[in-house]
C-alpha cells in the first residue's frame, strides 16, 4: 500500500472520534514510531510503499487507536523530560505539569544549594517518571519511590535506564501510617498524588477516564485533600532540617491545599501557577 494512502485512510478512521488535526498527529506519531516514516516522507516520495509486514503492525494498532486507546499506550512510550518512558494501563501517562514539578525541584535544589548526596522520596510514583527523573538530572542523588500498586511499580522498576542511576521502588500505602524506610530522611519529598474529585470525571475525556487506572486520578468529593493530609504528615516525620517539598495539586483547591501544608507546620509555603497561570504546585519548605 501506498504510504500516502494509508495515512489517508487511518486518519478517516480516527476523525470519527477526534479532531482532525489531532487525528493526523497521531497517525505521523504511529508511523514514526512503528515503521520510521516522518510527516513528510508521503510528500517527498509519493511512491513510498508500506510492506506487508509493516502493514499488519500499523492497521491493528489504528484500531486500537479507533477503539480510543491512548497512543501512548498503543506505542508502549511516552516521552517525559527528554526521555522514553514505557507506559502500560498500570500507570498514567506522564503529562507536562508534572515534568514542570520537575523542573521546579531540580532549580530548587540548585538554589539550596544541594549538589552532593541527595536524598529524595518520590510517592505515588506510577511510572516512575519523577523518581527517574530527579535520579538522572540529580547525579550522586539516592531516591526512593513508592507506590502501592504492583503493577506500577514494576513498570517503574523495568524503565531502560542506566542501571547505577536506578531509584529504590517500594511498595506502600501512602495513606497508611508510617512509611517503610527506617531512619532515613529526606532532603527533597515529591508527589503527584490522586487529586481529581468524583465530580470532575464529567469533565475528563473519555480517552482518559476510560483507559488510565482509576486508582491514580480520583478522590472521593468529600475528602478530596486525603491524600495530601498522609504526605504533609510523611514530610513532618521524614524531610530534613532545610529540605523542601513539593506536591501537583488540583488547581479548584489551591488555598486549600496549601492551607493544608502550612497547618502541618510547614510556614514557607507557597502556591506555584503553571505558564496558563493555574494553580499547578505547592512548594514547602522545613
């Protein structure tokens, strides 16, 4: 089959459920990322023929696409501060605010002054995006992961990584009394914990709300803060004397949050907002 044709006829497929130009992104990315093809290569050779093989990998992962499955779980990879993550339904997908809490801690550490022996607690950490992250861009730092799926954790665990930069995964109930790491403490505390309430699931694309674990997106609309109640706590017990914290947040409970933090005795909080000026992150410090 003709490239040109193919990528005719997948992207028909896939404007039954989505915007044309987003149909089309996903198409050049499926192509990329299966057969090599970049968005220019049916323009530049409009002979271009897709072989039978490549064939029979492209059309059943279109409809799997067609089904509403997000492309990042059909490629198996989601990209995530420079990187290839592998995904899987155990974990969600790794979004750019998240790599802005990233970034955010890495220019924190940088301005405390944090350059050797870094020690970093990452919970909830699904794909172990953050904890993968922080270890790669903090060398010589220790970081320890949690999370309480098994399946999560092992997606954590198998990222292709170098190996002496591997974080400690663990499992643990966040929400659960204490944390299984002993004495240590921690000079940076992470999280980008469950925060969307029941009642927003209206207002999640189905995409998401169909195909991403339940069990890290959403909290009951009558605790809707638990989560950052167990983490304020784990931090008044294991962050060190001039260590800081920093949590994703969702942006209709900021104050709240935040509220929250400074109560468990953290006085230098802060809200941080995103580039669209949401509130995204709460900053804590010791």
């Amino acid at each position: 089959m003709l490239l040109r044709e193919l990528i005719r006829q997948s992207e028909d497929t896939l404007r039954r459920l989505y915007p044309e130009t987003e149909a089309r992104q996903m198409v050049f990315l499926l192509l990329e990322h299966l057969i090599g093809t970049q968005r220019h290569t049916h323009i530049i050779d409009p002979g271009f023929q897709v072989s039978d093989s490549d064939l029979a990998r492209v059309l059943p992962c279109i409809d799997r696409l067609s089904q509403g499955e997000p492309l990042q779980y059909v490629t198996g990879q989601a990209w995530f501060y420079g990187r290839p993550f592998n995904v899987n339904q155990n974990v969600l997908i790794p979004r750019p605010e998240t790599e802005l809490l990233c970034r955010i801690a890495i220019e924190q550490a940088q301005n405390c002054g944090m350059t050797n022996d870094i020690s970093l607690l990452d919970l909830c950490t699904g794909s172990g995006c953050i904890a993968w992250t922080m270890a790669l861009e903090l060398p010589g730092s220790r970081v320890f992961a949690a999370d309480i799926s098994e399946g999560a954790l092992a997606t954590a665990a198998a990222q292709n990584f170098p190996s002496d930069h591997a974080p400690t995964f663990f499992k643990a109930d966040v929400l659960s009394g204490e944390l299984p790491v002993g004495q240590q403490k921690f000079d940076i505390i992470l999280s980008n914990p469950p925060y969307v309430m029941e009642r927003e699931k209206p207002l999640i694309r189905s995409n998401v709300l169909d195909w991403e674990p339940s069990l890290a997106l959403f909290v009951p609309d009558d605790d809707p803060l638990k989560f950052y109640r167990a983490i304020a706590s784990h931090a008044s017990a294991l962050l060190s004397d001039g260590g800081f914290g920093i949590v994703e947040i969702n942006e209709a409970l900021g104050p709240q949050t935040a509220g929250l933090f400074k109560n468990a005795g953290f006085s230098h909080t802060s809200i941080i907002r995103d580039l669209s000026s949401r509130p995204r992150h709460i900053l804590f410090h010791r």
